[in-house]
C-alpha cells in the first residue's frame, strides 16, 4: 500500500489512541492496558476461529469485548477472592490469556500468519477499509471523549468525588474498556495488539513534559502520535529504498515514540537545568 495511506492509517489510530491514553494513565490503567492488549489476541483468534475472516469488524469487535470483559473480571476475582495485589494479580491474567491465545493461534491459524500479523502488524497488508474504520474510530473516541469530557475528568483525578456526586463508575470503567478494545482493533493489522500499548501511553508521558492541564494534554498526545507515525513512514521507506532492509513500519513508529520521550526527557532537564541557575543564591 502507498506510503499516504500508511501514514494515514497510523496517523488516525495515534490520534484515536491519544484521546484515550491520557485517562488511562490518570487512572493508574496502564498496566491493566499492558495486560488488555496481550489478552486480545485471545479474543481476535477465538472470533476467526468462529467466522474465518480477518475482515469481518464486528465478530472481532466482539471477541475483543469478551476478552477485555475476562481480564477485567479475572483480574477482580483475584484481587478480591485470593487476596492479591492488582499488579500481581494483572501480571498473572495477562501471562495466562496471552499464553493461551499464542496456543490458540499456533494449533488453528498458521495458515492465516494471524499470529504474526495481529502480534506484530503490518502496514503493508493494510487497505482503504483500515483506513475508513481507523477514521471512523477517530471520530467514535473524539465524540465519547467531547460528550462525557466531565465525567471522565472527574473519574480520573478522584474517583471518591464522582461517588459523591452520584456517578456510576461502572458505567464509565466499561465505555473506557470499550473505547480501548475498539482501538486495540483499529491497531491490531497495522501495528499489532502488543505495539499499540506504545501509541496509548508514550506519546501522553512525552506531552505530559511540557504542559499539564487535560485539554491541552489531549491535544499534544495525538499530535506527538501523528508526529511519530509520518515520519517512522518514512523512515521504513527510506530503508527500503536505500538499503534494501523491509523493517516493521510499527516497530520503527514505536521506537520513534520512545526515542522522542527520551530527548523530551533530555531537553526539559536542560532547561530545568538552565533555570536554576538564574535563581538568585
């Protein structure tokens, strides 16, 4: 596929998991979205199993629901009922899913390469129907974020006041996780369901450098997602073309992405460097 589309698709789902990213830090979900986007494959492979298509959006929507709801659940029932601590408790549920979808995948789908096209993705192999659903995923999560923008600011930053306010957390918890499986699907052809994790969390940690109110933060986070995703495009063209080497466009964006919070990392001390020694001694 063209290197327009490529930048296109990538562009759209940095931007998708932009608007959502920031809550999920804010609310200490990082690790279960680790943990989310190991577990779907599990979802992806069982919906292929059931209907024989890669295509068909709504049966993997559906699968990726039901694993999204399973990590949820399991990682609940074993915080409360065994008495173990959330990260434990993450860390176990994902390793077991992820381990079972790898099986799942390796007995019944080699045929299909599923395993290494929804692992690792490949821009390559997208078409104008990743490009419309990724667009359309765009304007699901923008619309979600824009009409309840309130609630989920108050559900991140204190969820004790959304409880005195009669908010149902419940309600809000679930969108979220419907908002991340939908995106994880958006993301899985192009870049995979584990590199996705690099567009939800790197780009808002390298935003959150240099501004720190939500608004603003929702509009950085994309753009330093977009930002990465042009020019890894080019990057993986010019190997391509100059040396000859096909390297995962996914892999070089989310490298991009961790390089790009580094030398933010590395500027702001600079600066915080800098004025320090103006203060008067």
């Amino acid at each position: 596929m063209s290197d327009a589309i490529q930048m296109a698709v990538l562009s759209a789902i940095a931007i998708s998991c932009g608007l959502i990213g920031p809550f999920l830090v804010l609310k200490r979900m990082a690790m279960f979205a680790n943990s989310l986007s190991h577990t779907i494959l599990l979802g992806i492979a069982l919906a292929f199993l059931l209907t024989g298509s890669l295509y068909s959006i709504s049966s993997l929507l559906i699968g990726a629901l039901l694993a999204a709801l399973m990590t949820a659940f399991f990682t609940g029932a074993l915080v409360r009922v065994f008495r173990l601590q959330e990260d434990a408790s993450i860390g176990l549920v994902f390793t077991s899913l992820f381990a079972l979808g790898i099986v799942v995948v390796t007995l019944f789908t080699r045929d299909v390469h599923l395993g290494i096209e929804a692992v690792m993705g490949n821009a390559d192999i997208i078409q104008m129907s990743d490009l419309k659903f990724s667009l359309s995923l765009v304007g699901i999560n923008l619309a979600v974020i824009a009409l309840f923008f309130k609630q989920f600011q108050i559900v991140s930053f204190d969820q004790n006041l959304g409880r005195t306010l009669g908010m149902r957390m419940g309600i809000f918890h679930f969108l979220l996780l419907f908002l991340i499986s939908i995106t994880c699907i958006g993301a899985f052809r192009a870049v995979g369901v584990l590199l996705v994790l690099a567009f939800l969390v790197g780009p808002f940690l390298t935003a959150r450098i240099f501004c720190h109110r939500l608004p603003q933060l929702l509009f950085w986070t994309p753009a330093v997602g977009v930002f990465a995703s042009i020019f890894g495009v080019m990057i993986s063209r010019f190997c391509v073309d100059v040396f000859e080497l096909a390297l995962s466009t996914g892999g070089i964006v989310a490298t991009l992405i961790g390089l790009i919070y580094v030398v933010a990392k590395w500027i702001s001390s600079i600066n915080l460097s800098a004025w320090k020694r103006k203060l008067p001694s």
